[in-house]
C-alpha cells in the first residue's frame, strides 16, 4: 500500500475485506482500495502463497489438506508445519497426525524399494503420546522401513510396540552391529521374540547365544538351532547344562552334554557334575544309563590315586552296573573287588552285593542274610514293623539303618521255610504313614557254595524230609567248615 507497509486481508465481514499486517495488527477495510475481484478461494490461497505463516491462512490450508483423500507431499507438509506453529486442540492434533500417518503408509505400500533418501521431517512432527497402539506400531515400522532404527527402537522402549516379527528382525540386526554385541536387556527380549517367530537371521542367533539365559527349554531350542545352523555359540552349552543339573531339568541333558562334549572345551566341575547327576539317577531312581557313563566311572575309579577320595555314588553306581553283568573282563573283576571292599569297610551293605558273588569274593555273613533296602528321603524318619512267620504273630518294631542319603538297610537271617513280613513307616508331621509293605524270603540261589547257612537250611530240609543220609553230609560238612575257620582265624 501507500505507507509501504504489506497487508493481507484475513477474513471477511459481509462484502467488507479485513486486513492485517506483517505484525498481526487489524485493521478495518478501507474503502478507497482498489482491488483486484477474485472469488474467496483464490483470494485466500494468493494470500497464503504471500503470507504462509499467517495462523489463519495456515489453518485455512491444513483443513483443506486434511479433507483430501490421498494428500501430497506438500499437503503434509502444511499439516506438519500447522502441528508445528499452532496452538491446536488435541482431537485435531490427533486426527492431523493420523493424516500424515496415512501418507507414509501408502508410500510403504506402495514402493518396491524403500526410498531412503525421502523426506521423513513431517512424520517427527507426530506426537506419539496421540496416536493409538496400533499407530504408533504402525510408525515404529516405517521408520524401521527407512533406517530410523534409533528412533523405532526408543518408541519400542517407551511404548511396548507389537512390531511384527519380519521389521523386528531388520531392527534387531542392525541396532546389535550397530552396539557391537554389547548386551542390551530391551534388545535381548526383541531378538528373542525375532527367534521365537522363526524369523532369526545368524547375527541374531550368534547375539543370543552370547547373552541370552531363559527357561531350559528356551536355551535348548536356542542351542539346536544354532549348532544346525553353525552359529558360534559361546558358553552356551555349559550355561545350559549347569541349568539343567541344577534345576533338575533332565529331560534332554544327555544331548546337550554330548554336544558340549564334541564342540568345546570342557569345565571339569561340569563333567563331574553331570556324570553325579546320572549315577544318582541310575542308582537311586533306577533310570538307565549309557554305556559312557560306566566307561566314565571306570575310567574315574582307575585313575583316582586314594579310593577313599571317590564319590560314593560313582561307587555305588558301577557296583550295581556289575551286578547285572553276565561277565566281567578281569580288569571290571578287579575293579568291582575293589568297590565293594571300600563300601564294606564304611559299613555299607546293599542287596545288589549278592549278585556280584559269581563275579568277586563277598562275606559270607552278607551272603547268608537276606537284605531289606528302603528308598526314602535325606530326612526321612522311619520306623520297621516285622515278624517272622510262622513262629511269630505279632509285627515287632527293629532298627533299619541308614547308610547312604535316604536309603535304608535292615539284615536277617532266614531260615528255610521262614518268611519276615515287615510294614515301613515314616514320620509325617504328628503321625506315622504307612509307606511300604511286603515280605522278604530265605534266598537260597543266592547263598554262597561254600556257606555255613547254607547247610544249616539243608539240614533243616534234610531233618523234615527225614531223610538221614544228606543231614549226616549236611553235618560232616559243616563241622568242617567250622573248624577250618576257628583254625585260621580264632577269636579275636
């Protein structure tokens, strides 16, 4: 105008243009202005081309591009620099940034290759706390999409995200390259749920067996995949199968141990504890074992410099492995010579003794009584009811002794014809439950050839059968024995 000051009419009163200059001020219409006739549309849009920053024309412009079905790039532009410089409600701040939201997604949509060189500027000016979950799940992918892997990973941090499994994977690749493996919890939990879709690349796979410590069945599944796809996998076969001795998670720990075993340096606490961990299964819960676990134990006995130093399970476990052999090689018979004379000498005697007599030298006062073996627990209380039929009617209670954990034995001499029905007990709390009842026989299969028992039961067969020519043998035999023995030993 005349001062030489710009004014741009803002709004319209009836027929009248009001204006304002560059400073916002008002002004009325002045009515010797001479002005070019334009219809209003074209006269706001003139006036915003001149005056873009003018709240109301900026306003002006936003409504129309957010009426638009499919906005352009500059479309979202204005909406983007309304967000920006307006004071706007937040229904419409809401629904402006939902606009720009659509913009990117029909642009992901529809690209072949994402365009990485494309201006994102708009897409910052969205304020997350509006969008919905699934916007917001929708914005983390984009910008994964365009390599805003920084700025995706902190949404996903604050806001918990449901990114799907094929963006979550680009994501985690590249923001562990970018970390050089250093170990992020948020990126562990990501990656995982990326393996646990199936979707896991080798950076992945190689990132969690570095870190990673989850269920049993996580680490174990996280494992075979790896090694199948001939990923590094660290320590993770140690972690995981000092996990399973620990937890008593045994299921599949013969596998693990063995590609431990074939794959890496193996911890000697490890290999101890493993093979503890299957003796005492073999022995005391009466699971099967494989062949290394006795050629280990062999092995372990052999090599020991004291025998008294051994584990006593190692011990009791290849005792019992010997008791269910049909033949022993004379390095075994050695061997198991040597077992059951430790375990004699700590006082421990165990049913599975008797067998072993076709094998090595056993007592004879093991060998002639029969042995009573109770499974119980560490702390177990137990109290044994017996009585020896047909003499006896009435169960009278005797000692059974503890000798290893929770196992306990009672010895008893039988005679033929005689049976010791017995009833165990345990202290529960205030009362004694009844835990096991059965009967015990004199076993004559198991009596040594050379045992003095056993000819006072061929006596007394011979006695009831009457038959005088095997009781005189019977007899003869047994005063030698007798003799024999308090020659060579005497009292002590």
């Amino acid at each position: 105008l005349s001062d030489g000051v710009a004014y741009v009419p803002v709004y319209f009163e009836g027929s009248r243009i009001l204006f304002a200059d560059a400073y916002g001020n008002r002004y009325a219409a002045v009515s010797h202005l001479k002005l070019p006739v334009l219809d209003k549309p074209e006269l706001m849009e003139k006036c915003f081309e001149m005056y873009p920053e003018q709240p109301m024309l900026l306003l002006g412009a936003c409504r129309k591009a957010l009426e638009k079905d499919r906005p352009g790039e500059e479309d979202i532009q204005i909406i983007s620099q309304a967000m920006e410089k307006l004071r706007l409600h937040p229904l419409y701040r809401k629904a402006l940034a939902g606009q720009i939201l659509r913009y990117y997604e029909e642009l992901l949509a529809e690209e072949t290759e994402t365009d990485m060189d494309r201006n994102m500027a708009p897409l910052f000016t969205v304020e997350k706390d509006l969008l919905s979950r699934e916007q917001r799940t929708s914005m983390c992918q984009i910008l994964i999409s365009y390599g805003y892997l920084k700025e995706a990973y902190r949404m996903i941090q604050k806001y918990f995200c449901p990114v799907s499994a094929s963006y979550l994977r680009r994501l985690c690749s590249r923001m562990i390259l970018n970390q050089l493996f250093d170990q992020d919890e948020m990126l562990l939990k990501l990656s995982f749920a990326v393996f646990e879709a199936e979707k896991a690349d080798s950076v992945i796979l190689d990132y969690l067996c570095e870190h990673f410590n989850g269920s049993t069945g996580q680490m174990y599944r996280l494992l075979v995949q790896s090694v199948a796809e001939h990923v590094e996998t660290y320590d993770l076969e140690e972690r995981l199968l000092a996990q399973m001795l620990f937890s008593d998670e045994t299921d599949r720990m013969d596998r693990v141990f063995a590609m431990y075993a074939e794959r890496k340096k193996t911890s000697e606490s490890i290999v101890k504890a493993y093979f503890t961990m299957k003796s005492s299964a073999y022995f005391l819960e009466n699971k099967p074992a494989g062949e290394e676990v006795f050629r280990y134990l062999e092995n372990m006995i052999q090599k020991a410099s004291g025998k008294e130093k051994l584990s006593t399970i190692y011990l009791l476990a290849l005792s019992k492995y010997y008791s269910v052999q049909e033949h022993l090689t004379d390095m075994q018979q050695s061997l198991c010579q040597t077992i059951v004379d430790i375990l004699l000498e700590e006082g421990m005697v165990f049913p599975h003794f008797k067998p072993l007599a076709k094998h090595i030298r056993i007592p004879e006062d093991v060998m002639d009584k029969a042995i009573l073996q109770y499974f119980g627990k560490k702390d177990s209380r137990v109290d044994l009811q017996v009585r020896i039929r047909p003499l006896e009617e009435r169960f009278h209670s005797e000692d059974m002794k503890r000798v290893y954990q929770g196992i306990f034995i009672r010895q008893k001499i039988l005679f033929e014809g005689e049976v010791m029905e017995y009833r165990i007990y345990e202290q529960k709390g205030q009362e004694k439950v009844l835990m096991e009842e059965s009967s015990l026989t004199c076993d004559r299969k198991t009596e040594g050839e050379d045992s003095r028992f056993r000819l006072l039961n061929q006596m007394s067969m011979f006695m009831e059968l009457k038959e005088e020519p095997g009781l005189r043998r019977a007899m003869e035999e047994y005063v030698k024995k007798t003799a024999a023995v308090e020659g060579l030993f005497g009292l002590l």
